[in-house]
C-alpha cells in the first residue's frame, strides 16, 4: 500500500477537490454518465501519473463501437479497475464485491459511475445483479464484471472462471470482451514504489452468434483460454502489429 501512500501524498492539495467531483456526479442526477466518466477518468490518470504507473492499452480496436457490451477480465488486484477507467475510451459501470465498496473514494466512483455493489455471500442478491447488469446492457450501458469473482493473488495466474457470470451476457445477448490484464498487482500489491508499467489487451469480443449455444461453463472456460494465451504470448515483450510494429497505446 506504500503507492497509495504515494498518490495522496503527491496530490494532497488536490485530493478534496477530486474527491469532491466524484461526489458530485454521484449525487446530481443532472449530471449524465459520459459526464462523470470524463471527470473520474481525469482523477484515475493524476492518481496514476502521481503512483508513477505507466498504463500500456493494446487491442483498442476491440472496443466494440456500438454500446451494450460487457469487459469480463482478469483479476489481479484493486488496481484492475483504474486501468480500465484510464484506458477505455468509452464509458462503462462496473460490478463490485461489497467490502471493496465500502473504501473511500471507490465508494464515491461506484455512485458516480451507476455501478452495481454484489454481496457474493448472498446467492439470491447475487442473481438479482446478473439479472439487472443484463437489463441496463440491454438498454446500452456497458459493464465489466470479474468472473473469478475475487482476485487471484498468483501474479499473472488465473483462477477458475464462474460460468454463473456470463448469465447477464447471455440474457442480454451481447458482445462479450475478454480482456488480459499483466502486472496489474504490482502496484498496489508489492511494497516498491518503483514505477511501474501495466498492460491491459483488449482481446476481440464474442458477439452472441458465437456463444448462443454455449453452456456458461463452456463460455467461462473459453474466456479464461484466451485470457491465459494473451498473457503467455505478451508478458515478456511488445505485441506487433500487422504491420510489425508495436500495436501498444501508451495512455
């Protein structure tokens, strides 16, 4: 934790400020999405600048252009979701396990982004999420949901995906996008305030004609594949282009 330190440390004077904003969005319902977006994307990029975290985004071409998509990633640790929100040129809420809702200043992000707080000990509230996340889908909002459920804590090793996950996908019958995140525990995760580079692969999505007749567990497993082989072919080095260059965006 000795980077989170670092990053209100460095940005003491303007923190309130920040925090402050975020608040807003979250309490003004005259403030839309994109609006809040843009102004929780300006704080995650001065806490990432000020953490001396580098965010490498690759694959954007992914992104579907239309909305009503869900992200389903990797997840490797707190530091997951503001690589998103720096990266991703769209905006998106996301799904959240209960106790990392309650820190201070996610706390006010989850409200200003309509995100959706998830009790996994509570199975009957657990379903009423998948079931809502699929409706707001269905209406074009866009959603990112970790289907290991909880971070692996193994580095760039991945836990079993929850088939049950995918059931909002399903539902909503929209594009799914793996994503594979590497090294995204390191910087709240290890002690050194060293900088630190962070990948994030946008892999290309499954639209629904792929995985209509899919169980979710087989929907899970071929998530998790593709995940497992982005981070196996990109963890030690660039990924070119078609062109033989790197296709990395450095944001």
């Amino acid at each position: 934790m000795r980077r989170i330190a670092m990053m209100v440390l460095r940005l003491f004077l303007k923190a309130p400020y920040y925090l402050f904003c975020i608040w807003r969005c979250g309490k003004r319902k005259d403030i839309s999405l994109e609006e809040s977006y843009a102004c929780v994307k300006k704080v995650t990029k001065a806490a990432n600048r000020a953490g001396r975290v580098t965010i490498e985004a690759h694959g954007m071409e992914n992104i579907p252009e239309e909305n009503g998509f869900i992200f389903f990633p990797n997840h490797q640790g707190l530091f997951d979701v503001l690589v998103f929100l720096e990266s991703c040129p769209v905006p998106f809420s996301f799904v959240i396990k209960k106790e990392a809702s309650k820190v201070i200043l996610l706390k006010q992000v989850v409200e200003a982004l309509h995100s959706i707080v998830i009790d996994r000990e509570d199975v009957k509230q657990s379903l009423q999420v998948i079931n809502q996340m699929a409706e707001e889908v269905k209406k074009g909002r866009n959603f990112l949901i970790f289907a290991e459920g909880t971070r692996s804590r193994e580095g760039n090793r991945l836990l079993p995906f929850k088939g049950g996950t995918f059931k909002s996908a399903q539902r909503a019958k929209c594009p799914i996008v793996p994503c594979a995140l590497i090294d995204s525990f390191r910087p709240f995760d290890e002690k050194s305030i060293a900088p630190v580079t962070v990948k994030l692969y946008y892999l290309k999505p499954m639209y629904y004609e792929e995985y209509a007749d899919m169980r979710t567990n087989e929907i899970a497993a071929e998530v998790k594949r593709r995940i497992e082989e982005a981070i196996a072919a990109h963890s030690g080095g660039e990924v070119p282009d078609r062109g033989g260059h790197s296709g990395a965006q450095r944001v």
